[in-house]
C-alpha cells in the first residue's frame, strides 16, 4: 500500500479526496490527511509517507520564499518520498511556481485542480 499524505487546509477537499481513493481499493493508496500545514512536516515525517500531495492553495505554502523550503524540508526529512503539489491553472504565478518547483527538484509533479480524479490516481499510481 502506497502510503498517500494530502497537506491541504480545505478539510472538504481533503475528505473527499481520501473518499475518493479508498472506493478504489485496488490503487493500494492508504490516504492520510494532514489538514494543518504547519503541522505537515512532522506529521508527513511520522507517517512514514511515501508520496505527499500539497495543495498550494493554502496559504501557509502558496508563495515560492514559503513552498520551495517546505518542500526541501519533506525531501530532507523523507528523501524517498515524492512531492506532487496541486494547484489552480487559472494562477499565472502558480503555474509558473509549480513548474519551476518542478524543473529545480523541489517536486517531482504537478497536478492542476481542474484534471480528473482518474489522471490525477494514474499520475498518483506512477510515482
């Protein structure tokens, strides 16, 4: 089982993405939630969790001078874990954080909010 963290601060997105994950058991994702971002790091730390999803909407995370160290941290603290952050496509400056994240190692994907629940397990499934 692929132990699936989402960091998110929307606690109805959270729940109904860890909803949506475990009507597919076949996936093997155990969905963990971790509904305060300024808890994450040790939470994502003592789940022992192998991908994490950030949902950079939430405030404490969605400016690069905040993203990019949370994101060196997770990779610090559980360097065989992979980051996958998701994001709002309608943001010019999300979108070109998420990509830069991505191009500097700081994630290893992106997922915009508007895909579908089947990419987004399929990408999910991949890493």
């Amino acid at each position: 089982m692929k132990r699936i963290g989402l960091i998110s601060s929307s606690r109805v997105f959270a729940q109904s993405f860890a909803e949506a994950m475990e009507a597919r058991p076949e996936l093997g994702f155990t969905p963990l939630l971790l509904l305060n971002p300024r808890q994450a790091l040790l939470d994502a730390e003592l789940m022992e969790l192998d991908l994490v999803v950030l949902d950079i909407a939430a405030e404490s995370v969605k400016k690069s001078e905040l993203l990019l160290p949370f994101c060196r941290e997770i990779r610090k603290r559980l360097p065989n874990c992979r980051i996958v952050l998701l994001a709002f496509q309608d943001d010019k400056e999300v979108r070109e954080l998420v990509r830069n994240a991505v191009k500097g190692n700081d994630a290893d994907d992106f997922v915009f909010y508007d895909t579908s629940l089947e990419y987004m397990f399929a990408k999910l499934a991949s890493l």
